[in-house]
C-alpha cells in the first residue's frame, strides 16, 4: 500500500519542476506546458487525499480542474498564435508593450 | 470460457510452468496482447485483400488473381512479406526519434482500444466499467501518432496532412462522443456488455429501431463521424494521393508505413464493431433468442463491406467540406438526438 | 516489495522524468511529446488510485485535446526548431532559488502533517458515483463549468477574428 505521503512528495515535486519550467523557458508554449504540469500536480493531491478519506469528492474537484485546464489551453494557444501574427515571436519576455 | 483477463492466469496456472506468483498476471498481460495484436495483423491481411477484390469488382476488373490460386486470396501475405524485406528509410532532415515513435503511437491506440472491445458474450478481453470512455480515449492516442507523423517528417505534404488529420479528428470526435451517449443513456451503462444485453430479444429490441428513431439518426452519424476520424474516404484529406502524394506517411517506408496501414485497417475494424454493438444489437440475431459470434460477425463485415463500397465510390470532400460537415452539421443533429433521447429515457419511466 | 509500490515507483520516474525532459527541452515538439508521457505516468497514477473515470478523462481531454492543441500551436507558429533554454542567466538562478525554496516549503508542511490515513475507496468503479455526484451535490458547480467552457468557445473565436484586424506594430 502506497501511503499518502509518497503521492504528496511526486506532487509537489512535479509542481515545483512545473514552477521552473515556468519560471526558466521563455517559449509561451512551453510556459503553457510548464502550466499543465503544475495543475495536474494539484489533481494528483486532489485524487490521492480522495483515496485517503475514502470519498469521492476530491475525484469531482479534479475532473472541474481537468475542464478548467481544457479551457485555459484553448485560450492561451489562442493567444500564442495571436502573439505569432503581431510579433512574428512568441518569447513571452520580448511581449511588453504594455512595460510602459 | 470467461473473460480473457481472468481466464488467461488460471489457464497458465493449469500448465504448472512454476512461475513466481506474482509474475502470473504480467505473463497474461503480454499473452493478451500478443492475442489482440495478432487477431488484429490478420484481419487486416484479410481486410486487405477484401478491398482490393471488392474494389477490383466495383470498377468492372479482377483485383488481386495470381498469387495463392484461385482468388489471390495470398495477395496480402505476399504483400507482408515485401513490407518486411523492403528497406526502412528515415530523410536525413527527419527528427529521428519521433519519426521512430509515431508509427507506434498509432497502432498502440488502436491495439488498446480492442481490450475493452467484445466479441461476444463470453469472448472478451476485458470487461472494463468504463468500457466505451476507455476506447474513446485511447483512441485519440492514434490521431497524435498520426500527427506527430506528419511533423517529424519535415516534409510540407506530410505537415499538411497532419493539419488536416488534427482538424478534421477535432471536428468528428464531438458528434462521434454525442452519438456514443445515447445508447450509453439507454442502457444506463458505459460497459458494452451491458449495452448489448439490453438489446436482446429480436430485431425490433435494436437500438436503431427504437421508436423515437433517434438512435437511427445517432447511428448515421456515428458511422460518418467515424469514417472521418479513420481518415477514410469521403474524408481521406490527410492522405489525399492526389494532393498531397501520401499526406502525413509520404515518407514511410516498409515496416513503418504497415503500422499506419495496420491502424488503420484495425480501426475500421473497431469502428464497425462498435456500431454494430452499440445500434445493431451486437451478438443479439434477428428473432428472439438467437445469439452468438456469427451475428456479430456478419453485422460488422457488412457495415465493413459499406465502408469499402463508399470508398470506391464517393469522390473526396474539400477540407472546408468535412470541418462544415462535423460542426455545423452532425454536431447540432446529434445534439438534437441527445436531448430527445433523454425525454424519452425519461418518459419511459426511468 | 509489493507489485503495487513498484508500479508507483515506475509512474514517479516517468512523470517527474518527462517533466525534467521538458525544463531541457530544446526543440518544443519534443517538449510537447515528453509531456504527453508525463501525462500518461499521471493517467496511471489516477488508475492506481482506483479513479478509472478520472484516468479515461485525462486521457481523452489532456492527449486527444491539449497536446494536439499544442501540437497545432507549434505548426501554427513555427516555433518547433531549436530554442535553447537560456544559459548562464540571472534568470536561472532566480527561477531555481524560487522553486527550491518553494520545494523546500512543501516538503516541510507534507513531513510536519500528520495525514489521515485509513479510508479505503470500494473496489467497484467510480464513474457511478460521479455521476450522482456531478448532477446532484454538485449540479451548480457542473452548470458553471458548462457555462465557462461556453464563454471560452465563443471567446476564442471572437478573440483570433479581433485580433487579426488589429496589427499592434
């Protein structure tokens, strides 16, 4: 039997790798890669303490996280391809416009 | 004979091999496997030869005579075999690692999907709860093979084939999935077994016969939603020869080039099985109480003799077309089923 | 040790392996494959968990959709050539001490917890269950969730049609 514990640490260490990917890459697709990475680090939590307090309302929380993370990466490719069309780059650090 | 999963380790137990037992159920695993593959190798070998004899036939000429004597019945073997022998090219500017993966990210998807496909009552794999979700999803395995094909080729036909495929998978999977719901709705349950069970007792218990008839119409677009997710004709854009020469496998050779046409004869396969157990009763005969392999059989090689008759007989659509086609067209029919459908689970007493 | 931990290591690997291969990445397709294992390890977790359900719709909505989405972004952009991850910046090493001090965190509140421990889902699938849950309990949240995936459809469109008219350099 695989005790809570272990499903915590891989996720919280595939979140962290998650951060870094986020945090290191300057591609807007792998930032969005670096994104999913992270929420499903969170489902694994979600489905792990479901199994542990032996109910399924962790299982529901993860499919509503899965619909969210479906919905944040249509929009973000949206706008990776849209970053494409104006900038002719999709480097997220050569996008400031908005830097005053 | 029960399912495979639980049979195969007590079958291996009777043999006395002296496994360690904890190695019994991983030795079954692969037997599964090896079992679903080679079905699978071998009815596309005869589904092969079918097409060219048929298509031989549609067009007023012979097909495949030579090899084997009388009907060529050899030709695909031959062919086989001339796969394996021919020389496995990789372009020079290919990415190399997942020009070697996508062929297998194709068959695996198929391969997967007949775990939780039966045969018939006694004759399956695995009887998996979530049974027609399961085959739903690993099946989308296949489309990402397909596209990965296309990219790593680093050839534009091939790029362009693989656009198509991913536009075109998009744009069939929803009313396929909306089509798959309503008998799941019906027998209130995701396992085919059930599904089929619940339309024993004569051609009238069918589901495509059900009186509000929205299951007929659910039916069509399940056979044409899955005609465009195999990339069949009317909708082969992602291989179209004449545009694209071969679209996303131009540049597969040998082995690796069967592993795209093994999917995608496996898939015609699972296609027409599965619409055959969700509309036409599967294994359930035409009276009351009949029931066996040899119905399911023939319902699936007849929805595979219309697959092919459409093939040689349709022109192919423009990929504006087939888009047009799944979401202004077979999406909202099937959303319209859906709801119909419900009212009449509802009504019926539910 | 039990088949069940070996299958839990064999996952782990995978997943943080397939997420490490993505940090190093230098051609984005390759990211997008290395991701698709990653995600596949996490399919298997949920199947060793007992959440089927919820592994079929990883499956279905992370591969069928979200890396072909992906896929389809890194055609769409050209972006699949080489893009080396940038070497010997000052940004590495913020980004590093961030999430080490962000694992270093983690690890402290999973150890300090004591977890509860004892709850054993029944072996029966899960998909039932849901489904009683999604449009009973959580009918309201379930609507929401229809109704964002909605604004999303209709927002997508509406933002690429926008979006080329308007050239912003």
């Amino acid at each position: 039997m695989v005790s809570l514990t272990e499903y915590l640490v891989v996720a919280a260490l595939l979140f962290t790798i998650g951060l870094l990917i986020v945090l290191y890459r300057s591609n807007a697709i792998l930032v969005l890669i670096g994104i999913e990475l992270m929420l499903n680090a969170a489902n694994i939590n979600f489905v792990a303490f479901s199994q542990a307090l032996g109910g399924h309302a962790g299982q529901v929380f993860a499919v509503f996280v899965i619909v969210a993370a479906a919905a944040e990466a249509a929009v973000a490719i949206a706008i990776v391809v849209l970053l494409h069309q104006n900038l002719g780059t999709i480097d997220v650090e050569k996008a400031r416009y908005l830097n005053g | 004979m029960n399912e495979l999963a639980r049979f195969l380790p007590t079958f291996l137990e009777g043999f006395n091999l002296s496994l360690p037992q904890n190695l019994v159920p991983v030795v079954a695993m692969f037997l599964c496997g090896s079992i679903v593959a080679a079905a699978m190798g071998l009815s596309a070998a005869v589904l092969v030869w079918a097409e060219r004899k048929l298509a031989g036939h549609f067009q007023c000429r012979l097909g495949p005579v030579y090899v084997g004597g009388k009907f060529g019945w050899l030709q695909s073997i031959a062919d086989g075999i001339k796969l394996f022998l021919k020389e496995d090219i990789i372009p020079t500017d290919a990415d190399r690692p997942l020009f070697r993966l996508a062929p297998y990210l194709a068959v695996i998807g198929v391969l997967a999907a007949f775990v939780a496909f039966p045969i018939s009552e006694h004759l399956l794999v695995a009887d998996l709860n979530i049974g027609i979700f399961f085959i739903l999803a690993v099946l989308t395995v296949e489309v990402f093979g397909v596209i990965l094909a296309g990219w790593a080729s680093n050839n534009k036909w091939s790029l362009l084939g693989a656009m198509r495929a991913a536009a075109q998978m998009v744009s069939s999977e929803i009313p396929m999935g909306l089509a798959i719901l309503l008998p799941v709705m019906t027998a209130e349950s995701l396992s085919l077994k059930t599904i089929v069970a619940d339309q024993s007792g004569g051609i009238l218990k069918w589901y495509v016969f059900q009186p509000p008839f929205f299951m007929a119409v659910a039916f069509l677009i399940f056979f044409v939603a899955g005609l465009a997710s195999l990339k069949r004709s009317p909708f082969d854009l992602p291989e179209a020869e004449s545009e694209l020469t071969a679209g996303f496998h131009t540049e597969y050779s040998g082995m690796r080039f069967s592993f795209f046409f093994m999917a995608e004869y496996a898939g015609m396969l699972l296609v027409s099985g599965l619409a055959a157990l969700l509309y036409l009763g599967g294994w359930h005969g035409i009276l009351p109480g009949q029931s066996g392999v040899e119905w399911f059989l023939l319902k699936t090689s007849f929805l595979l003799f219309v697959m092919i008759w459409i093939r040689w007989t349709l022109p192919r659509l423009r990929i504006d077309q087939v888009v047009y086609v799944g979401w202004k067209v077979m999406t909202p029919f099937a959303l319209v089923c859906v709801l119909g459908q419900a009212a009449a689970v509802h009504f019926r007493g539910g | 040790m039990s088949a069940e931990r070996v299958a839990f290591y064999i996952i782990s690997a995978l997943i943080l392996g397939g997420a490490v291969a993505v940090l190093f990445s230098r051609i984005v397709i390759r990211a997008v494959v290395y991701l698709l294992v990653s995600l596949f390890g996490v399919a298997a977790l949920y199947i060793l968990l007992r959440a089927d359900f919820l592994a079929a719709v990883q499956v279905l909505v992370y591969i069928g959709g979200i890396t072909v989405l992906m896929v389809f972004g890194v055609m769409l952009t050209g972006a699949g050539r080489l893009d080396a991850p940038p070497s010997g910046s000052w940004k590495a090493f913020y980004a590093g001490v961030s999430s080490l001090a962000l694992l270093a965190l983690l690890g402290i509140v999973v150890g300090r917890t004591t977890w509860p421990t004892g709850g054993i889902l029944p072996e029966e699938g899960s998909t039932s269950i849901l489904g009683e849950l999604f449009l009973r309990q959580h009918v309201m949240a379930f609507e929401v969730a229809s109704v964002l995936l909605l604004v999303v459809l209709v927002g997508v469109a509406l933002f690429i049609r926008l979006g080329r008219r308007k050239v912003a350099v």
